[in-house]
C-alpha cells in the first residue's frame, strides 16, 4: 500500500467532502452539516491523520 499515491487522492476528496457538507447544511439549514469545517480544514492544512494515528509513513513529500 502506497500511502503517498492514497494522501494525494485523500487530501482533495477531505477538501471537497467539506464543501459538499457546508454547502448542503447551508441549503437545508440542518446545522449538522457544519461538521463539514473539519474535513475541509484538516485537507487544506494538510494535516495527515492517518499518519499521526498510526506512524506508517513519513511526513517527507
């Protein structure tokens, strides 16, 4: 398994998981939604939990 290849898979799909939930909690006003502010910030700080949890990879690009 190629942590590298699935980070730049995973780092976009955070970022628009958070839109989609912001957007969505904005339209229906079911303020849930807002939890969408996590995946979005964690994707554009760039913060890696799968490699903080578990230590399987380096934090070297």
């Amino acid at each position: 398994m190629d942590i590298v290849k699935i980070e730049k898979i995973c780092r976009p799909l955070r970022i628009v998981v958070g839109l989609i939930l912001i957007v969505a909690a904005f339209l229906t006003g079911t303020t849930w939604l807002y939890i969408g502010i996590l995946p979005l910030f964690v994707g554009i700080m760039g913060w890696r939990p799968f490699c903080k949890f578990t230590g399987k990879c380096s934090f070297k690009e």
